[in-house]
C-alpha cells in the first residue's frame, strides 16, 4: 500500500470511529431524553459555571489548532501551537472536573441515597467525554514531543491531522453536549 | 502488504496477520462454540422432554447444577438457555459467520493482497478469542453463569443479589461482551475501509460480488448499533456496581428496599433492542449475500436484478435501525407508537421479498447443480421465507400480543434468524472449504448432513407454532406443572428427539470437516467454476494472496452462460470481446 493510500486509510478508519462515538452519545442523550419524559422525581439542575469556562477552553483550543496548517506551509515551527492546545485541553479536564465539585455541593451526586437519575446521567455524559478526552490528550502529547523534534513538514504531519480532527470531533461534542444539558 | 514472505509458526498460525489465516481462526472457534451450544440445546430439551428426571446427558455438567435425583436445577436451566442464546448469537452467527467470511472473502473477492490493517485484524480475533474464554471462564463460577436470558434485561442483570447467576457469572458475561463488541468494531472498522479502498483496478462498485456487498453493509450495521449497546452496558454496569438508578426503581429484595428510584427497565429495553434488532441483520445479511453468490454459481446464471439486490440490501439495513420497538409491544408502549413500528415492520416484508423473488428468478431455468452449498443456499432461502411469515405476524402488534413470549417467538427467530444463517454458514463452509484448506469436503456425506439437518430443524422449530399459538409460555423450566399443557407434553417430546438427532448429524458435518482438511480429494484452482477473484490465487495458500500483480478486473461477477460466451462462466479478469456488452 502506498504512503497516500495509507494516509487515507488511515483518516477514514478515524472518521467511521467518531461515527461509532457519536451513536455511543446519541444512544445515551437519548436514553436521558427518554427519563426525562418519563420519571416523575427527575430533578432539574443547574450546570456549573465550571463548564462554562470549559466550554470556552475546548473552542479556544480548537480554533487554535486551525493556525497550525498555515504554520506548516510557512515552514516555521508549530510546537508553540500544539503545546498551548495541550495545555488548553488539560485545563478543560481541570475544568470539567471542578465543575464536578461544584455539582456535588449543589447535593447532586453520581450515585448514592442522595441522588438522582438526572444527575447521574449528567455525570456520566461528561464522564464518558472526558475519557474520550484523555485519547485526545495522549494525542497532544505525542504531536507536542514531534513538533518540539520537528518531525512534522506540510508532507508529512498525519498524526497531527488525525489528533487534530480527533480534537475538534470532541469539542463538536463538547458544544452539543452542553447546549443540550443547558437548554433541553 | 505486499507479496508472500517468510511465516513461523507463531505468526503463520497464532498471531497471524494474514486474513486467511484469521478467518479459519474465526471459523474453528465459532465452530467449538456451536458445539457447546448445541450441547447446551440438547441438554435443556431433555429437561423439557422428561422435567425433572435425570440423563446421561447431564454427566457433561457440574455435579453443583444437579438437585439430588440427578435432575437439573431450576436456575441452571435458565443458564443454560441465556448462554445457549448468547453463544448462539454472538459468538456462532456473528463472529462466526461474519468473522470467518468477512475476512476470507473480502480481500479475496475485491483483488486485494489482504485487510486495510493486518494489525487490528488480529487484533478483532484476539479480542473475540479473549471474550471467549472470559464467557465459557463463566461456567465455572460457584454460582453459575448469567441466567436472566441472553437480552440480560434488568432488574435481574442490575442487581448482582437478584438470582445467582446476577453474581460473578453476570460481570463475567458484561466483560467478555465488552471484549466482544471492541473487537467486532475492530473487525468492522477494517472491512468497511478495505473495501472502499484497496479494490483492484477495474473492481468498481457496480462490480462488487453480493457477498462483498452484503458484508460492507453487515459491517456498517455492526459500527453503526454495537457503540448503543456498549452505551446500554455502561449504564448497567454503573446500576450493578455503583449503584445508580438508571434501570432501577422501587426494589424491595428479601425484605429489603432499595434505595434506587426513577429509573426503568424499558429504557434498557429501548437501547438494548436499538443495537438488538440490527443485530437480527448483522447475523442475516452475510448469510445473504454467501447465498447470492452460492446460488448464481450453481444455477449457472446471472444473479437476477443484481442492482435490486444491492438496494435491497441498503434498505433492509436502514429499516433495521427504526423497527426496534416491534420487541416491546408488551411494555405499555403507546398504541400510537406501536402502529407506527408495525409500519417500519412490515416495509422490511418488501425488500426482503425482492431478494426471495430474485434469488428464485435465479434459480428459475437455471442448469442447477445440487451441491451441498447449493442445498444449503436453497435452505437459507426456504427458512427466510418461512420465519419470514411468521415475522408478519410478530410484526403486528394486534397480532403479536397474543404469541408475546411464547414459543411461536422462538419457533419464528429460531427459522428466519438462526437456520437462515446457519445455513447460509454451511453454504460458505462448503463451497469456499476448497480455497481455505485445498481439498473438496465429502458429497455424500454432505447431502446426508443437509437432508438429516433440514428434516430435524423443521422438526424441532415447525411445531414449536404450535405450541405457541396454545399459549405454551417461553423459559419455563418444566411445562408439566401446568395442567392446561398437558396436551402439549408429546409434541415438547418429538421437539427433543428431533434436537437431539438434528445434533448427532452436525457429528457428520464435523468429521466430514476435519477429516476433508487432511485427507479430502485435493482441489482443483476453480472447482465451481465460478467467476469471483479468489478462484484466481493459487491453491497453496499465501500471504499476499497473488504471487505476482494483482488482477485486472474487467467485468461484473456474474457472467454465467453468457451467450457467445466459450464456456458457461467467464472469469472476472477476462477482458470483454471485441463487440461484447457487460451484462
């Protein structure tokens, strides 16, 4: 197999992955669409300002990202860009998870007599992106190392393409997650 | 990959990345798995036959499964069918049918020197081979394996106190599922970009064997539905182990009230079934398409409205993803919202009757062979016409209600479901066994092994109707206890005796099997005949599939008697004559 075929095979093994994640989460918002509807005790909450600010982290990082490309072709060194998206997608983790701690002193808990279904599913939601997340991370990490040895040319920077749409894929979902825990 | 190089015996054999070697690891573990599955039919049919009593059959179990006078225990029954049916329809028509030809047949029908990743290839097997031992790991456990029936509906599935096989046999049954489902996606994932990327020059779409078609579609079904069913694992791992509420509301067990509240059980219903009824066409569609294939070959004729078959194939797979509700009719679903999955229901009546009517236009006229294959391709069709009757009336929700949970549902999934599949699986087995091993399976015992498998089966599930349309309810350990069935206790004795012979015949398949692989007549390169690409490698098998370039594909896959034509079947690689229009 060539290296351009390679290539391609390569992003659309990621793209029908992110296919397979986004039927993960469509089968748990509806799943939450459906208790809502259902149970009478459901308790509404009120989203942390925590997630917020993370919100704003997880955009931020990806418009960040799309200045890498131009870099690239200019020749010049993009390790400041990835590394600043690395560290915008670690203070989305601390984030997320301060927004946990803001939750569990409003009283909603992931499990427990005290809690409720609703709250479960809040934290499970994020949870499970969050982990998503952590895949992302490990990507960062490794595009960072390669960018500060300089192994990545506009000919050849795959990872990072793949790390990269990856990112924004988890922010797409970061945005939709949010607007619907915030507005449904 | 390119051409064949040097193999060991660890990566030749154990780790092999080469798909063909990968399939037959598919196939021989689907393989001990139907056996122990079928053990475990056997078993619970005698309990059935003779409740209460002991059998010589119950030797195969643990002394821990057996009540004093030698009968089985009530719970283990009820194991006994759960792990029958998950065994049956993960480990056997899923991985089994669609791993093994998956993975032989794609690179081979499509001209390529293997899989997209040879990697993730083996490891989908691996995964698959873990989850194995995980799930049978699962039979040893003091209390027993999961037992809640294989859609492990909760509460019993959420609640590791319900019943004793909610206990360790039910995590061990989450893990090995969860192993099950990442390499299945591993699987799917390779197909679907083997296939859009790596055909050979000339091989376009339009030009696509139905298997190959059959399986892009099986795999896009499998990533599409089995992330839901992880999603539905996930929530009741979290009810079981950590105590939310997801699927659990008001339990009170042995005096003690829970404090889970708010959740219910039909939304598990409700993600298990999303995943649960694509799964139905997961299992069916490779059975399809190896049908298509077997019965074009041996009808010595174009496979009949090859586009038809194609769009049929599309339609079925989305239909399958908005029908999930048909298996929840007795859940106080909206009698709206039940009309409505009627409807969804009973559109899958038409493309399904497209490909019955091609595959009969097929055969209509046609120069039939009767090869085992042929015989089984035949079967698969005659099954999904029969179970696909039954479907109309299941798919009904005024009609279901009346059969819900008795064995008119078992007799109807056991036909359309399972002997379609298994018998699109034996079709693949006997007619692709010379490309695999390099020898021909025995005729004879081949015809003895259909004809004996075909009279058992109708045996077993025909009259199982019957008993459903009396009201016989499904799971129960014995019928006996109700008097209303006592009418119904010879025909529960002719279904067991029909399961038992139909499993002394698959001895027959077995040893016709392996003793084929070793001592069979040695294979010719094309001994069908047939047109496909694989027919071109040569008969030794080799990492890379063709010693030199790769074929040129030069026409669709089903030239057969193609006026003008030298021969009744024209190759795919042969270029068209001067004048000659393709097909």
């Amino acid at each position: 197999m060539d290296i351009a075929l390679r290539n391609i095979v390569k992003k659309q093994l990621l793209w029908i992955s992110l296919a397979a994640i986004s039927m993960f989460f469509a089968s748990m918002l509806s799943a939450f669409i459906v208790e809502k509807a259902d149970v009478g005790n459901w308790k509404e909450f009120i989203l942390p300002n925590y997630f917020v600010l993370s919100t704003g982290v997880i955009i931020l990082s990806s418009l960040v990202l799309f200045f890498i490309k131009p870099q690239l072709k200019k020749e010049k060194s993009i390790f400041g860009l990835v590394f600043t998206v690395l560290i915008l997608g670690i203070l989305f983790s601390y984030f997320q998870i301060k927004g946990w701690q803001q939750l569990t002193n409003q009283g909603i808990y992931l499990t427990g007599v005290g809690s409720n279904i609703s709250g479960s599913f809040l934290y499970i939601l994020t949870l499970t992106h969050l982990l998503h997340l952590v895949g992302g991370i490990v990507g960062l990490c490794i595009s960072t190392i390669k960018s500060k040895q300089n192994l990545y040319s506009i000919n050849n920077y795959l990872g990072l393409e793949l790390t990269a749409i990856y990112w924004h894929f988890l922010t797409v979902l970061w945005v939709v997650l949010f607007a619907f825990l915030k507005f449904y | 990959m390119s051409e064949h190089h040097k193999e060991n015996f660890i990566t030749k054999y154990i780790f092999s990345m080469d798909h063909k070697m990968i399939a037959k690891q598919f196939l021989l573990t689907g393989m001990f798995m139907a056996v122990v599955g079928m053990l475990m039919s056997a078993i619970f049919r005698v309990q059935l036959a003779n409740p209460g009593e002991t059998s010589v059959l119950y030797n195969l179990l643990p002394s821990a499964w057996l009540n004093d006078a030698g009968g089985l225990n009530p719970d283990k029954y009820l194991a006994l069918v759960t792990m029958h049916g998950t065994i049956l329809v993960f480990w056997v028509l899923t991985a089994g049918l669609s791993g093994t030809f998956a993975n032989f047949l794609i690179p081979l029908q499509i001209g390529a020197r293997d899989m997209a990743s040879g990697f993730l290839n083996m490891l989908s097997y691996w995964f698959f081979f873990i989850a194995t031992v995980v799930l049978m790991s699962s039979l040893f456990v003091e209390s027993g394996p999961a037992s809640g029936g294989w859609t492990i509906y909760p509460p019993l599935s959420a609640l590791p106190q319900a019943i004793p096989g909610s206990g360790t046999g039910m995590t061990l049954w989450l893990i090995s599922i969860t192993l099950f489902v990442v390499g299945s996606l591993l699987g799917g994932l390779n197909y679907i970009v083997t296939i859009l990327n790596l055909r050979t020059i000339g091989m376009t779409m339009k030009r696509l064997p139905l298997t190959v078609w059959a399986l892009l579609i099986t795999a896009i079904l499998g990533v599409l539905s089995f992330p839901v069913l992880l999603s539905c694992g996930l929530l009741l791992v979290f009810d079981r182990s950590f105590g939310t509420s997801f699927y659990l509301s008001d339990i009170i067990i042995n005096g003690e009230i829970l404090h889970n509240e708010g959740g219910s059980p039909i939304l598990f219903e409700h993600l298990f079934w999303f995943l649960g009824h694509p799964e139905v066409y997961i299992i069916l569609l490779p059975a399809l398409g190896i049908v298509s294939e077997v019965i074009a070959v041996n009808s010595r004729k174009p496979i009949f409205g090859y586009k038809a078959m194609v769009g049929a194939l599309l339609l079925i797979a989305f239909l399958s993803f908005i029908v999930w509700g048909h298996h929840m009719f007795m859940t106080g679903m909206n009698p709206f919202l039940g009309s409505v999955f009627t409807f969804t229901t009973l559109l899958i009546a038409i493309p399904s009757a497209v490909k019955v009517f091609n595959y009969l236009a097929t055969l209509w006229r046609g120069n039939i062979r009767f090869t085992p294959a042929m015989l089984f391709a035949i079967g698969t069709v005659s099954a999904f016409i029969t179970g696909g009757l039954t479907g109309i009336i299941l798919g009904d929700s005024a009609l279901d209600i009346n059969v819900h949970d008795t064995y008119f549902v078992v007799g109807h999934f056991h036909i359309v479901m399972g002997l379609s599949a298994i018998y699109g699986m034996f079709a693949g087995v006997y007619h692709w066994f010379p490309k695999m091993y390099g020898r021909m399976m025995n005729k004879n015992l081949g015809y003895i092994h259909f004809w004996g498998t075909f009279i058992c089966a109708y045996g077993v599930f025909f009259p199982m109707h019957f008993l459903g349309l009396a009201g016989l309810p499904r799971r129960y350990y014995s019928n006996s206890a109700f008097p209303m069935f006592d009418g119904l206790s010879d025909i529960n004795a002719l279904i067991t005796f029909f399961a038992l012979a139909g499993a002394v015949v698959q001895v027959i398949f077995l040893f016709n099997f392996f003793y084929s692989i070793f001592k069979g007549t040695k294979a010719t390169q094309n001994p069908w005949k047939s047109n496909t690409l694989e027919w071109t490698t040569p008969i030794e098998r080799i990492h890379g599939n063709w010693p030199g370039d790769l074929p040129v594909v030069k026409r669709w896959a089903y030239d057969y008697s193609k006026p003008g034509a030298d021969e009744d079947f024209i190759l795919q690689t042969e270029p068209l004559k001067e004048g000659e229009v393709e097909h």
